[in-house]
C-alpha cells in the first residue's frame, strides 16, 4: 500500500514549520513521527495535499521542571519518556503510560505531540494528559496560546489545534503519592479497549478514561463521589455515568461501561485511593 | 526529492518521490531484499530495520524521513563470508526460526533490544518483541534465542 501523492517539505524551525502550513493551505498536515498519519495515508483514508515534516525539530523533545509543571515537548518520543529522569521523579505515571503505547519500534517513532494532536479517544497518553490538567500549548501565524486539557479534545479526531498551528508544548502538573493506569487489551500491542488513569495533582484523585467516548474523559461522578466521601469501590460504581462509549469488534458498548467500572475500581485501589 | 542515507555503512544518494515507503525503497532501489513486508500495517514488524541504532518498523517510515540517517538492515549485521552476528548465530543454535519470514524482522528487533536492555529476563523478552509476530509461532526458541545471545561471551553486540 501506497500513499497517495503529496507535497513534501521539511521544517528546520517552529517558525518555518509555521509559514510552510500556511503556505500549503488546509490541506496540508504536519507529519511528527507518522505512526498514526501514515498508516491512514497507506490505507488513503488519509490524503493530505502536503505534509510539513516537523519530525527534526530537535528544539521541541525535552522533558523540563518548570516549577509546579513538568513542560514536555510536543516531539518528545515516547521512547523517550518512557527513560526520562526527569518523569520518573515529577510524573512517573507518564513514563509507565509511554511505556505501554505499541511496540518498541512505533515508539521508537511516535512523539507525544502526535499522540495528543490526532484526537484519538482510543490513544493512551492523551487520556493522563487530561488526568494530569495538562496545558496545551499551540502556535501559529498569530502567536501562542494555551488551551487546558479539558478543552482541547473538540470530538473525534478532533482537536483545539488550527489547520496552519502548531502543538509545541505539553505542561502536567507533578503527581504525588500513588497513580495507577489500566489498560484493557486483548492483545500485547493492541490499543486499550478501554483504559483508565489515576493520579493525585493535589486534593481528590483525578480519573481519565480512554476510548469511552468521541474524546478522552474525566470520570466527574467518580471524583465528585470520592469527594463526597464516598469509597473506591462505591464511586467506582459511577465510572460510566456521562459516558458514551462505542461498540466495535473489540467490545459491546455495555461490556465497555462494565469495564471502565471494573478499572476504575483497581485503578483507585492500585493507586491507593 | 534527493536523499542521500548510509545503509549497512555504504552511502546512498536517490531522488525519490515523497511517498516512496522506506521497505520498498530498500528493496527496489537499493536492491536489499532481506527486508520482507508481511502485513503492511505496521503490526507484524516483518521489516524491522535499525534507524541511527534504534528499531523501526521500515513500512511505515517515508525514505524522505530517512535522509541522512544511518540505516542497517539485516544484510549488515555481518559481512558477507565473515562469520555471523551473535543473534543470527544464536538463532541458528536455538533454531529459532522455521519459514523464516518473520525472521530478518526478529533479528533486527532484538538486536534493537539488547542494546537497550543487556540482560533482559525472559519477560522482558517476550515484551521486547511484542512488535514482532511470527505466523510459524516458534516464539519459544526465538525467546531462547535471545536470551543466550545475551549471555553469550562477549556479549551483545
Ligand atoms: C502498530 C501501532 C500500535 C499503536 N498502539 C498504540 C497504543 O497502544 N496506544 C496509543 O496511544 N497509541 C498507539 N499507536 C499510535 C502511536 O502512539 C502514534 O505514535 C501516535 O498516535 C501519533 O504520534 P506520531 O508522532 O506518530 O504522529 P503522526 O502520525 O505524525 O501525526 C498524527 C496526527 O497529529 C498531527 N500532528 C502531529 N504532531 C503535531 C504537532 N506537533 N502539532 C500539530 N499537529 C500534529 C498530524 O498532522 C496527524 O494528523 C500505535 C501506532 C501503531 C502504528
Ligand atoms: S510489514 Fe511492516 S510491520 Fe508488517
Ligand atoms: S519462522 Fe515462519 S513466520 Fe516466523
């Protein structure tokens, strides 16, 4: 399978990555590590007029403190997070999560960036990004902005981020005490059938899920009951409510709402809720 | 578009069109063919290639994203009558491989693994390649495999 064709250029900066964007028009995409835009081009569900190669951009992979947040570049490879020193002090949640996307060799590639901007409700580290109140930080031809988490995730596939913009940067709050992500699969290298991440910023735990709907999502009656009081095994019990999950090949709607009961309920317990 | 690349220590210079898949530029091209495709979706790690040292399923890289990278594919791991890489060696001690299709793809994913993990346990293993499947389901001696090569003397190349 082949691509259908398309443009290609190569940005040497965030600045050009920018201005080559909205040279190319809409129909242009950026290309980060391309192992979720690739394999939709081969299959041509995917085909962008052009794509802007931002994956060079050696100035956007780190991982930093900066102060109450860790800021992690947009093209930091999930190979990369999964080693960082850094994550492992301040959010290590986030290494473990990197550490269970695919394979080695897709991460290898992927970049977190890639993960978050492709708004796939299915993808694990945008769901501990929503966990973690990350700010999503996006440029374009206008300059920078910041959009929460909360946000960011517009529907399937979709997300806050413009057709000529650029994700640069994500910003999470450290975790303290225990955290714990479940992912339910059938098969090593699968995506989650359904996932669930808990981590405490400060105050009551927060718990994402994925692929329980069109966008990642805070479970709001489980932390609410967990405020009120209520036990991991109780609030667990409202791990479905507002969710709207879809039925596929791997899963009934209703066996996904059992689940995310299920892994919340271990998820609390695991991270010692 | 000209891209130039090293692979397996020898430089290359092509022009290729942009969607030209790094397996079939490899293969046609550069005329390595050791490098097989099984599924074309980036499951089966069939065409496990290192990129600078690191494992990379090579159908779902662009050559364009290759340019000026070092590629090795499973012709360079040895030299053509020098003796083998320890991997193939171990592979071919444990017999590890039955049609060896998925073979060239295994080889390159554990060496990518050993030079992350010296001395992995033999879960470590079987997660390492979990990249990589293998239709004849030898996955037992390939993990044997891997686990001497690791402990082999000398070590891990
Ligand atoms: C076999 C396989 C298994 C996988 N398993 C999992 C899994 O279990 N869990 C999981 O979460 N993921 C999984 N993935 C997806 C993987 O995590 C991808 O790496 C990731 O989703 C996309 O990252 P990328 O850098 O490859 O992005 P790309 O494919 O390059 O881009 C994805 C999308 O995001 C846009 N984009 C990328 N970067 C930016 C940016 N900085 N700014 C604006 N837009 C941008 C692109 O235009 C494109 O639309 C799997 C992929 C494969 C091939
Ligand atoms: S051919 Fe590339 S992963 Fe199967
Ligand atoms: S040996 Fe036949 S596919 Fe692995």
């Amino acid at each position: 399978m082949i691509p259908a064709a398309f443009e290609y250029a190569r940005a040497g900066s965030v600045d050009e990555a920018i201005s080559l964007l909205s040279e190319h028009g809409e129909d242009a995409k950026v290309l980060a590590g391309g192992h979720s835009l690739l394999p939709l081009m081969k299959l041509r569900l995917a085909t962008p007029s052009a794509l802007i190669d931002v994956g060079r951009l050696q100035e956007l992979s780190y991982v930093r403190d900066a102060g109450d947040r860790i800021a992690i570049g947009a093209l930091t490879r999930h190979r990369d997070l999964q080693v960082s020193d850094e994550l492992a002090r301040s959010a290590p949640i986030v290494s473990h999560v990197a550490g269970l996307v695919g394979d080695p060799q897709v991460r290898h590639r992927g970049t977190i960036g890639g993960s978050v901007a492709h708004g796939d409700p299915a993808s694990d580290l945008p769901a501990v990004v929503l966990a973690l109140d990350g700010e999503l930080v996006i440029r374009g031809p206008a300059g920078e902005r910041v959009v929460p988490a909360s946000e960011f995730f517009h529907g399937f596939l979709e997300t806050a981020i413009g057709p000529d913009e650029l994700l640069v940067e994500i910003r999470l709050r450290k975790t303290q005490g225990g955290w714990s992500y479940q992912k339910f699969n059938r098969r090593a290298q699968d995506w989650a059938t359904v996932g669930v991440a808990v981590a405490r910023t400060d105050g009551t735990p927060a718990v994402a899920l994925v692929n329980m709907g069109a966008t990642p999502l805070r479970a709001a009656a489980v932390e609410s009951a967990l405020a009120a009081g209520a036990s991991p095994a109780e609030a667990a019990e409202s791990a479905a409510e507002g969710a709207d999950p879809s039925s596929d090949i791997q899963a009934s709607a209703e066996f996904r709402r059992h689940l995310a009961r299920v892994l919340v309920r271990r998820g609390l317990e695991e991270a010692g809720v | 578009m000209k891209v130039s690349m090293t692979i397996n220590g020898r430089s290359v210079d092509a022009d290729v069109e942009p969607r030209t898949l790094l397996v079939h530029f490899i293969r046609n091209d550069v005329g390595l063919t050791g490098t097989n495709v099984g599924c074309d979706t980036t499951n089966c790690g069939a065409c496990t290639i290192l990129m600078d040292g690191e494992s990379v399923k090579s159908c779902t890289v662009l050559a364009v994203q290759a340019d000026g990278a070092s590629i090795t594919t499973i012709e360079g791991l040895a030299e053509p009558d020098g003796p083998m890489h320890p991997m193939q060696e171990a592979f071919r001690e444990n017999h590890a491989l039955q049609c060896g299709y998925c073979t060239p793809g295994m080889v390159m994913a554990a060496v990518s693994l050993l030079q992350e993990n010296p001395s992995p346990t033999e879960a470590e293993v079987r997660e390492g390649l979990e990249g990589n499947l293998c239709r004849c389901t030898g996955y037992h001696n390939i993990v044997k495999a891997v686990l001497a090569a690791a402990s082999a003397p000398g070590g891990p190349k």
